[in-house]
C-alpha cells in the first residue's frame, strides 16, 4: 500500500477537503524562463515538491477539466518523473462544483456534457498511467427522476466510461458518498452488489472506500472492505472528522488489517481538511500511513 495525497486545482473547491490547494502555493514556485509557465504548473510543482519531500508515493490531483490548459499532462509527466511520484488518481467533480453537471440530471442534454466532462478526464488520466474517480458527478435522484431511473443513468454512464478506461488499461473509480451529498449508494456492500448486477464485463469499475464517508454509514467499516474484497480500487485514507489519520477517532488498525487480509495494494490517498496547516495534514498522513502500514 502506498502514501497519496491530494492536490486540488479548482479555486472553486478552495474549502474542500484536499490537503495542498495549489492556488495557496503557486506563489512560492518562482516563474522561470525554462520552469512552469502558467499559475496551474506552478501550483502543481509547488505542491508535488511538497509531497515528494514529505516522502508520498504519489499524488491524487483534482482538477478543473481534462484540457490541456486545466490539466496540463506533459508538465505533470516530467514533473512527477522528475521527483519519483506516481499519479494515483484524477478526480472529476470539478464538472460538478464549476458546472452544475452531473450523471442523474434530468435534462439528457447535461448528463451527457458531464460524460463528456469526464471523459476528456478519464483519457488525461490514462494517458498518464492513472485512473479517475466518479465521486461528485454521480448526481442524485430528483424531479422527473426516480431511483430506478438514476440507477439507469448510473449503470450506463459506468459502463460507457468503464470501457474508455479499460482502453487505456485502468480501472476506473466509483466513490459512494455519504447521505448529505448523494441517495444513490451510501453504503460500499450496496455499491457493490450493483456492480456485480449492473455492469458489463468489459467494464473495470472498482469502488472507492473514502474512510470517512464509511464511518458516516457503515456500521463495521473493516468488515465492509472484507466483504468488498478485490472490488475495492481505491482508498481515502482520512480519518472520522476528515482530518488526517490521527486526528479522529476512527478504528485504524481494523480497517488497515481488512485491506491486508483481502490483498489490497493500492493507495492510501489522503483526502481530508488541511487542518491545522497544509503542512501538518500532510506530515500527519505520511506518517500516519507509515505508522499503520508495514509495506
Ligand atoms: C466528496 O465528499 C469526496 O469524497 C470526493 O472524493 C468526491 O469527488
Ligand atoms: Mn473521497
């Protein structure tokens, strides 16, 4: 299991739950002839210095887009190269914060701008060697569409995009979320069981188990990732208030002993508040993941 830890590039999500929000450290890169030209790659090589030197594995970036100019890949390919990180994952509710998109919208015109959306993020992401994550974007149900039909939506927008990831050898990520932010699936064993139902073979969609949605609504969170087993793709490694891994109350040593015991060997990617400081948010999930992790 490896050490990610999220960068955020959407000055829209200044306030979510990302430790490095790149805006706040774009500043300290200075502007070269030959270094980052533009706000974005400064950010980016700011933060991405931070998690090398803090010993991460890698970085989860969340961007604007799938565009060159909000994802700026060649950039990213020889930055990450440079300080041996790996990619983990690109998330894509950017669609959602900055668009109002989602997967469930009940006009089919904005269901499929947000396909659109995160496709052009799924093939960014691939053509880097790293996966993307449907969190946000999943939607809800709403007027003129009910449970049944959201679960339509959802299924065919996994599938779709599920195979596109697939053609660049990833998965792809499906992130339940807990009840203030989605009635689609809350719960990972329901989440589960609907991939298992719903989706083709040729898709590769695996969950994401962000540990702190999971201690909002499962009732025994390591047994829930046994149950779970080789569908679980991706972990936010937070803790019960999403702070860093530590800073809560959350039963650790349960849940890294259920992802040993069922062979998981993805990333621990922290995703929480950058709370006290950036810097102590992260400091705090290295050694958290460290402390809890024999690799
Ligand atoms: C949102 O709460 C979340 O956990 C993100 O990973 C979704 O994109
Ligand atoms: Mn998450």
């Amino acid at each position: 299991m490896r050490a990610a830890v999220t960068i955020c590039l959407v000055p829209e999500a200044a306030h979510g739950p990302f430790v490095f929000h790149a805006a706040e450290f774009a500043a300290r890169e200075p502007r070269t002839l030959t270094g980052p030209a533009s706000a974005v790659e400064r950010g980016l090589e700011a933060c991405c210095r931070l998690a090398a030197d803090l010993g991460f594995d890698a970085v989860e970036i969340f961007p604007a887009g799938g565009g060159p100019e909000a994802f700026p890949a060649a950039f990213l390919r020889d930055l990450l190269g440079d300080l041996g990180l790996g990619l983990a994952a690109v998330g894509t509710g950017a669609g959602w914060i900055r668009h109002g998109l989602h997967l469930c919208h009940a006009d089919a015109g904005i269901r499929a701008r947000a396909r659109d959306f995160i496709a052009e993020i799924v093939d960014a992401a691939g053509r880097l060697g790293a996966p993307a994550i449907i969190g946000s974007m999943q939607g809800r149900t709403g007027e003129g569409v009910d449970r049944a039909a959201a679960l339509d939506h959802l299924a065919g927008a996994l599938d779709e995009l599920g195979a596109r990831a697939a053609a660049h050898g990833q998965p792809l990520f499906y992130e339940p979320l807990n009840r203030y932010e989605t009635d689609l699936f809350n719960r990972q064993e329901e989440a589960a069981a609907f991939l298992r139902a719903r989706l083709s073979s040729g898709a590769t969609v695996r969950l994401l188990c962000d540990l702190f949605h999971m201690q909002i609504e499962e009732a025994d969170p390591a047994a829930t990732l046994v149950a779970c087993g080789d569908l679980v793709g991706h972990v936010h490694w937070a803790d019960s208030n999403r702070r860093a891994v530590g800073f809560g109350h959350a039963d650790m040593p349960g849940v890294v002993a259920a992802l040993r015991r069922i062979g998981y060997r993805g990333h621990l990617s922290a995703e929480v508040f950058p709370l006290p400081t950036p810097l102590e948010a992260a400091r705090q999930s290295v050694e958290s993941v460290r402390a809890h992790v024999v690799v």
